[in-house]
C-alpha cells in the first residue's frame, strides 16, 4: 500500500474520481499508484522527463499490482505525450502538475497549449510565485473553481483545481490567496494569515532591507492586513 504525505493526500484528494490522470513530473507516480490502488480513478499516464524516477514509478505500479492501468512517458512537460493515443480515448483527462515552480508550470503551458485545450480538467501545485500563477491563469482561460491550503512538515502548499472558464479571481487579495479562500474560515487558513503577517511585520522592521525589496514587502503587508480583516468579517 502506498502512504503518502499530506500534501500528497490533499493533491490526490482533488485529483479522485477522474477517469484518467496525467501526472506531468509524476516523480515516483505515488499519487496515481495510490488512487489507482484504492479505486478512485480508472487509469493514470505517469511522465516525467529523467529515466529514473519513471523506473522507480513502474516498480510502485508493480508492487501495487497496478500496472495494466497505468503508462509511463519520458518526456519534457507534454512534449511526448500523444493525447490520440487510444489509451486517452473515451475518457475524461485531468492533468496535474505539481512540485514545481509556478514559471515552470506556466512554461509546460504555454508550450503545449494545443494539446491542453482537449483537456477537461486540471490540478495544480505550485510551489512558487502563486499569485503570479494565478494571473496567469486567468489571462489563459482557466477558471479556478476550487483551493485547498494544506500544511505539510512545516511549509504551506496551495492545490488548484481548473477548468475552462473566465478568471475566477476578483482582486489583488484572490490572487494573493485563491478565490476560495474567503469562503470558509478553517484553522490552516488562520495560522497561514497569522504566518504572513508575521513574516512581512519582522522583514519592514528590518533596517538593512532598502529599496524596490521593502516598497513590495510594505505592499504586502498592507495586502495582509486587508485580507485578516476580510477573512475575520466571514
């Protein structure tokens, strides 16, 4: 049985129920040999660009008796996969792509947007520049039609789940922290507040920041502030 981390089960959490995943940077593939294993999806696509997390992959599948239900690419993003391989017929795609960086995400993207056009559904985790991320999303046609904000050996993870669709995001404090975020109050989403606004008061208190540096970490604190009181009217 394979065990994954939270973060791993919160990502697999928003990925069940899809008829078939395509995990780009699948790493080990842990996420899809675990849905495949407990029956929460029909089939996965496993790619990842170097040889031996693949070869690792496989030997997951195989331990978890999943194989016949799963196929490993080689590839960079989606450059090699063949979304009219049969294997993709007559199923629903969602596409995740995590443990990466937003810009390299956005790059996957943009490199292979015929391609994810004929795509349903998406899950994304970026681990950097996530308003950014956001933006662009909505600059390309992706709607975000729900987050999860999970906490995970000390750092805070955000899960983002597509479709097409219209930007979901209203303004600076969405992109910030995802349309979802002031629908429902919960105790990750409190200690995240607290642990920024924290974060950005100890770097303005900081003398030897100068600049452009403490013109955006002003910005930001003033960003937070405007979100706790927001997110305490809820």
């Amino acid at each position: 049985m394979i065990r994954l981390s939270k973060r791993l089960e919160e990502i697999a959490s928003a990925c069940k129920g899809c008829e078939l995943l395509l995990d780009i940077g699948c790493d080990h593939a842990l996420i899809p040999v675990n849905l495949l294993e407990n029956d929460l999806i029909r089939f996965a696509v496993a790619s990842d660009i170097n040889t031996g997390p693949l070869k690792a992959a496989r030997r997951n599948a195989e331990d978890a008796g999943v194989t016949e239900r799963m196929r490993f690419v080689v590839s960079d993003g989606l450059k090699e996969i063949d979304l009219s391989d049969p294997v993709f017929s007559g199923k629903e795609t969602t596409l995740l792509i995590s443990g990466m960086g937003g810009p390299l995400i956005e790059r996957i993207i943009n490199e292979s947007r015929e391609k994810i056009g004929s795509i349903g559904s998406f899950v994304f985790s970026p681990h950097s520049k996530i308003a950014d991320f956001r933006r662009f999303l909505g600059e390309n046609g992706f709607f975000i039609s729900d987050e999860k904000l999970t906490k995970d050996e000390g750092k805070y993870y955000f899960i983002i789940s597509c479709k097409r669709g219209e930007d979901a995001c209203r303004d600076d404090l969405e992109y910030e922290l995802g349309p979802a975020f002031f629908r429902e109050k919960s105790r990750e989403r409190t200690d995240y507040l607290e642990y920024r606004l924290k974060n950005f008061r100890e770097l303005e208190e900081n003398i030897d920041i100068k600049g452009d540096r403490r013109q955006e970490i002003k910005r930001k604190l003033l960003l937070y502030e405007k979100a706790v009181r927001r997110y305490e009217a809820l």
